[in-house]
C-alpha cells in the first residue's frame, strides 16, 4: 500500500517549510479554478437579482419598452432592458402586410392635441411609400381630423384632435368600443383647453384628474377587447426658447403636476402610461422646435417604439427583442437537457453517497498518477485501477471522472438557456463610437504586452507564438463583435483579415504536423481535433436550437481540416523523411497544391455548380442557415477560399528554406544577416502597410473582400516576418495573449450566448444601468465559463477519441446512429 498511495511520513530531521507572505498567499488563489467559484456565485447572483426583478416588476419586455431607456452617445435611443429594431419603410411595411396576409386589421387610432398631432404625421411620413412602391397613395398634409388609409396594407391611421376630456371625446371612444373594427393601439395625450394661459392651480389639478377619472371605464373595457391604450404624458418645453410664443406663460414645473395627476389617475387601470415618450422629449428638449415642438429626432424615436411594439412579436428581427415572446423549445432541446440533467443528477447521487461513506469512517484515495486528457482511455482506467484500493472504488471513480464534467456543461447549458433563449436577463442593442472600439483594443494590447515572457522555444511561429497570435487576433475580433464596429470598413476588413489569419495559421500548422510526422497516427489525431472543434458546437445547436452553420467559424475550420487532411493523406504521402529519400515529391507536393487551387476555383466560378454539391443530403444540414439558405455558407467558404492553401504553401516553403540553412532559428539571434535582415523587414512592413492602404481606398464591402481573397496571404506573411526576424522579438511572447489563445475557440463559439445576446445582434445585460461595469461583469463570467467549457472539452477527449483507431471509428459510428433521429426530424434523409 505504501508504495502505490501518496503518504506524508513524519521526518523529524526536515526543516520546517518557510511559511508564506499574505501577498504570496494572496498571489496563489488568483488562479483560474478560483475566478470560476467567484463567476459562479456572480452568476447565482445574478439569477436571484433578475428573479427579484421579474417577481416585482414582471418580465414584459413591453412595459420596459414604454417605461423608461435612455440616450447614447450617437443621440440613439436604448430602451431599459430590451433590444429595439430600427425599422425602415420596408420592414415597416413588411410587417403590415404580413399581419394583413392573416387577416389581422392594422387600425391605429391617434387622440389629443398637438404634440399627438405631430406623432401621427411622422407615423405616416414613415409609412408613406417611396416612388419605387406600387401603391399610388400619397400624403399631402394632415387636417386637424385626419384618416389615412391603404388597402394593400389593410392599414388604416385616424387623428381625432381633442384638448380636454368632454362629452364629444367620450362619446368618441364610446363609438370605438361600438363598431366591429376595434383599433389595435390607441394613444391619447392632452391638458385642458386653458392650458396655455399657466397659473395652474391646485383646483386646476384637481379638475384635471377628475376628468381623466372619467376616461378610466371606457380604456379599460377597450383593453378588454384587446385594444392597446397608451397615455402620451406632456413633454417639456424649453422655457428659454419659448418667452416669444404662445407658450410663454407655460412652465415644466406645471406640466409636472399634470403629469403626476394622469399617472395617480392610471396607476390601477389597465392603460399603459408612456413614460419614454417623455423621457425622449427631455433628453431632446434642447432641440426643440421653437421650446415646445419635439424634434423630428425625438419623433421618429417615438415612432420606432410604436413600430416595435407592434411588429416585434410577428417579425422574429434577431435585434429586436422588446415585445417578442420567448423562442418556443423544441423536442431535441427537451431531450438534450434532460440527458444533461440525467448526468447532474448521477454526479449528485455519487457526491451524497461519498459523503455518507465518508461519515461512516469510509476512507478514499486518490490516485497519484492523474491520466492526461490525451492519454488512451484504457491505459488511463488501467493505471487507476492498480493503484486504488479495490475494483468498486476505482468504478466509482471512472465513473465520476466521465459524468462530472457532463454534469458542469448541463449547468453551464442552462445558462446559455437561461441567457439568450429567455426574457429573464435583459438585453441591449449594441453601440459603436471611435472610442467604444479603440479604447478597448488599446486597454488589451497594453495588457499583452505588460504580461511578456521569456519563450521555451526559438523556433519560428512556435507553440508560444501561435498561442499569442490566436489569442490577440480573437480578444480584437470580439471587441469588434461587441461594438457592432462592421460598419467602419477598415476596420471591418481588417477583421476580416484577422479571421484568415486564423486560418491561415491552421493551414501551417497541420501541414507542418504532417510533414513533419510522415502522416503516423494522422487518422487518430485527425479524430482529435475534429472533437475539439465540433464538441461544444454541437451540444450547442441541440440545446439552443441552432444549426450547425450559425457558428460559421467552426464549419469554415472544419471543412477545411478535412481538405487539408485529404489532400495531404493522398499517395503519395510526402514528408520531411520522404522528399530526401524522394526529391520528385517536391513535384507531387506542387501538383496537389495546384489540384487544390484548380478545385476551389472551379467551385467559384459557378455557384450554381456550389449549391448542388453543398446542398446534397444528407450533408446539406451543416452548410443551411435556419431558414435553409446557403449563401452565408457561400459568403464565408469564398472569403477565404485560398487562404488555408495559402497557409501549407508557405508552410512547405518555410520548412524547404529551413532544410536548405536559409535561415537559423535555433538560437536566439536574428534569422538573416544584418543587411538582409533590414531589407526584409522593410519589405514586411511594406505589405502590412499595403493592405492597410487598400481598406482605406477602396470603395465598397464587395469589392474589398473580393480583392482580399487573393492578397490575404501578403500581409499575413509580412507580420511573420516582423514578428519573428528579430531573435529578441521571436524569443519572447505575451502569457496574457497565449492564455486567451488556448481557448480562443471556446471564447468565438460562447461570446454568441452569454456575452452578446439575441445571436450576437446585441449585449447581454446582467447590472442594468451601469454599462461599463456590466460589460466588465459579463466579460468576467464569460472567459470563466469558456475556459470551464474548454476544459471539459480536454477532460473527454480520451473517452470520444482514443488512441487506438478501432475505438475511435466505433464510437464515431455510434454518433452516426445518434444523429440519424436528429437528421430525420431536421429534414437530413
């Protein structure tokens, strides 16, 4: 026993170990493992805040539609808690006639002074059709009682003027509960007629809430035939502005009693009291329109609330989340986090009965040999059987090793659930401003560099590099995912041209493994990587219903593993080895790079040629978007269509220049000369400076991305150059970059979750109120729970792909067979 189990004899001759610093303590629990604990109750958290929000102030994403929000930098409004489409004419109008297809009667009825007055003009500015519309209607100006009617919409808008409450309003909305065609929303806003001669008196606020009284009984039984009435309180005025006008004797102070007065009146009626509205026009107040007229700005705000309150729930816009209704599950969905809840409750059982054991005296060992995540699972389970007391204990313990880390992805599941397939967090349309975007980048980079080391390795694009390039390249891109920064097209294509890089390194690194190896054990390693590419992308689209091409970066990655082990694994398999022996592979080696070049061109020039091959069951499932269309699929596989070729190109011509001594990397010198290396390096920053002149010229999206398909390569090259010709610079590297490029996959694939929201159209919001710190806050749990996810990913790896090349191809046949009801269902066979 005392040779197999760990064993602490008491040696009374040892010195007794230095005892720690509370700094040095402090130090040691800065660790992952410890930041997980923190993300974890930050999140519990989190759950028990919302859950208290929601109990209180209920989850209808309308309410805070029409509550409150407030202004960004750009003068754009951001409702409280919710995402909000920008609407255009034709998504407008796309949305009438949808809900006229079912039947559905698109009257909207406007009453009360001027300001609604003006509400109802822009309302049918917005909808009015541009000359391009079949419709001939036209708009020339609004009458005091106004209709405006479209018969290919089945819409029809009505301006009714009314100043005070009196019997003619009354009998108004008497006459609207009558008739068979109920307006869909109503929204009403007004004083008293005297309002404008001031001096508002207790008494004038008393009769003005005993006036609106009377309107309570007639909206409430107009919202029990589900007519939605809206209370537009009065907006500020810019007393400055208006000393010259009719207003003149008008003072916010008084419009805030009225105010007051019509929200005591509504409270416990079922009419909705507009307070965005307001908050829009004081926000705006000092644009207003001679003081008292709201901006076209504030009114086309307005507008797009209305807009969004009655469309959202029909049109399925992914930034548009206010008044939709949560996306129904599905029966794969309920299967799934069942068998992840399966798992969680078989880890608890085991835990619990651990437990007991261990108050009953029950000892347990742990083994002192832990097996690698990459070692056979056999060898693995055979090494802890030998050193553990007994055959049921060493069970028990293969057992909780396989279950536990399923048990963690089912929690970590039901938080990407929780987060994006539900209204329990709130959301946020995203932001973008020179600084949002910059100030970030430049926080980062400074980090990176602040955290450089000293490397093991002086090789050219080793293992500390790739990990620090992947790591930089994926912290920017998310920085530009989270600031919507894709509409600055230098910085868009720049993204653009980090992605390739990405690739472009995949590209050399397999193909260095290949020829560096020979191809021995390719088929398993293959298998490898595939898992860790697809596990987690997989688990995702069966529990938050999402096909596999929603996340378009691990099929690119996919794929083109595939091309590049297939095109390297036909004979004749060259290698480091092969080519000394044989000098004609270097022949071979060019022709399936030319083969490789010939095929993807060929799929180019035709897309029809494309979609027949892409479109083939029973594949066709992993290159659709949800509503079965390609052509995101397209649109990414053509971006990069050479850049992974690109990639094994200059991964062959590095390893024959390394063979001929063009080069030495196996110090820590420079790799050239000095005069050689100075034209070389200006050469590099030449092409890095090249392509960032290019995003700059050139004129439109299109054309830059087609032109970046055939000159990705010159830039990437040149910034291999830069970073690796100096030994100082290809010796040292930054940890903070490298710990992040570990799990770069995992961050790409999570950020679409839980850190953006609705699938990435905008930002999850866990600390309403407090952008800065909830974008901290949610970047903090979203890099624990990616770094969680990866190492799960790590931890069974062993169990889906062993070593031995048999087991691996029976369990790859048995998720064959798991798919096949899958496929059946999504339409595959």
């Amino acid at each position: 026993m005392s040779e197999v189990l760990e064993m602490h004899p008491l040696n009374c001759d040892a010195s007794p170990a230095p005892r720690q610093s509370k700094a040095e303590h402090l130090i040691q629990q800065l660790n992952a493992t410890n930041a997980k604990k923190v993300a974890l109750l930050m999140v519990l958290g989190f759950v028990a805040y919302h859950g208290i929000l929601n109990w209180q102030y209920g989850s209808d994403s309308c309410q805070w539609l029409l509550s409150k929000g407030r202004f960004k930098g750009d003068n754009e409004w951001q409702p409280y808690g919710c995402m909000m489409h920008k609407y255009t004419q034709t998504d407008t109008r796309r949305c009438l006639r949808y809900l006229a297809f079912w039947g559905n009667r698109n009257y909207f009825v406007f009453v009360g002074d001027e300001s609604i007055r003006a509400l109802y003009q822009s309302f049918i500015n917005h909808l009015h059709p541009s000359d391009d519309d079949n419709v001939s209607t036209t708009l020339l100006g609004v009458p005091k009682n106004g209709d405006f009617e479209e018969r290919q919409l089945n819409m029809h808008a009505r301006y009714i003027y009314a100043n005070q409450v009196d019997p003619t309003l009354l009998d108004t909305l008497n006459k609207l509960d009558d008739v068979k065609e109920l307006p869909v929303i109503l929204i009403l806003g007004f004083t008293y007629r005297n309002f404008l001669a001031g001096n508002v008196t207790d008494e004038l606020v008393k009769q003005f809430t005993n006036n609106l009284t009377r309107l309570v009984v007639p909206f409430d039984e107009l919202v029990a035939h589900k007519t939605k009435v809206l209370w537009k309180l009065q907006d500020h005025i810019n007393e400055e502005k208006v000393e010259e006008s009719a207003w003149k004797a008008v003072l916010n102070d008084d419009i805030n009693r009225l105010n007051a007065a019509a929200l005591s009146v509504f409270r416990y009626s079922d009419v909705i009291v507009w307070k965005s509205a307001w908050q829009i026009a004081y926000g705006l107040v000092d644009s207003a329109m001679e003081g008292f007229r709201l901006s076209d700005l504030g009114l086309r705000h307005e507008v797009q609330i209305l807009i969004n309150m009655y469309c959202n729930d029909y049109m399925n816009y992914n930034d548009g989340t206010c008044c939709a209704s949560a996306e129904p599950y599905t029966n794969l969905q309920i299967v799934s986090f069942a068998i992840l809840g399966v798992c969680l409750t078989l880890v608890a059982v085991m835990l619990l009965r651990r437990w007991c054991l261990h108050l009953r005296g029950h000892t347990f060992y742990t083994p002192l040999v832990q097996p690698s995540s990459y070692q056979n699972l056999h060898t693995a389970n055979a090494t802890a059987s030998g050193i553990l007391t007994n055959g049921s204990t060493s069970f028990a313990f293969s057992i909780m090793d396989f279950f536990t880390p399923l048990a963690m992805l089912g929690l970590i599941m039901s938080y990407f659930y929780l987060c994006d397939r539900t209204n329990f967090f709130m959301k946020e349309n995203k932001y973008y401003s020179e600084f949002s975007f910059w100030i970030p980048v430049g926080y980062v980079f400074a980090l990176g560099i602040f955290f450089t080391e000293e490397s093991r390795f002086t090789k050219v694009l080793n293992r500390d590099q790739t990990d620090e390039l992947k790591g930089w390249i994926m912290l920017v891109v998310l920085i530009y995912y989270m600031t919507g920064a894709h509409r600055v097209l230098p910085i868009h294509m720049h993204i653009k041209l980090l992605i390739s890089s990405y690739l472009f390194i995949t590209g050399y690194t397999h193909f260095s493994y290949m020829w560096q190896t020979g191809g021995n054990s390719a088929f398993v390693r293959f298998f490898q990587v595939m898992f860790r590419l697809n596990f987690v992308t997989v688990i995702l689209c069966f529990c938050m219903n999402r096909p596999y091409q929603f996340y378009y970066f691990v099929p690119l990655l996919s794929f083109w593993l595939c091309i590049i082990y297939f095109v390297l694994s036909l004979p004749p398999r060259i290698s480091a080895q092969s080519v000394d022996s044989h000098p004609l592979h270097y022949l071979y080696l060019v022709a399936k790079f030319i083969g490789c070049f010939s095929v993807i061109t060929i799929l180019f020039m035709s897309e029809v040629f494309f979609e027949r091959i892409f479109l083939t069951r029973p594949w066709k499932a992993l290159f659709v978007s949800t509503d079965d269309d390609i052509h995101e699929w397209w649109y990414q596989w053509k971006l990069d269509r050479y850049t992974v070729t690109f990639g094994m190109i200059f991964a062959a011509c590095f390893h024959t220049a390394q063979k001929y001594s063009i080069f030495d990397d196996n110090n820590h010198g420079n790799l050239f000369a000095r005069r050689t290396s100075i034209t070389v390096t200006l050469l590099a920053l030449l092409s890095v400076c090249l392509y960032t002149t290019f995003s700059f010229l050139c004129r439109n999206e299109q054309e830059c991305e087609e032109i970046h398909s055939y000159i990705v390569f010159i830039p990437i090259v040149g910034y291999i150059v830069l970073r690796n010709i100096s030994g100082i610079l290809r010796t040292r590297y930054s940890a903070f970059f490298a710990w992040f490029g570990r799990i770069s996959l995992e961050l790409f694939i999570c950020q679409y979750h839980i850190w953006l929201a609705a699938d990435r159209h905008g930002v999850l919001v866990l600390l309403p109120g407090f952008p800065t710190l909830n974008m901290i806050i949610t970047s903090f749990i979203f890099v624990c729970a990616s770094h969680e996810v990866h190492r799960i990913t790590q931890t069974l790896l062993p169990y889906a792909v062993p070593n031995d090349w048999k087991l691996v191809m029976r369990n790859f046949v048995i998720f064959l067979i798991i798919l096949i009801p899958v496929g059946r269902a999504d339409g595959m066979f």
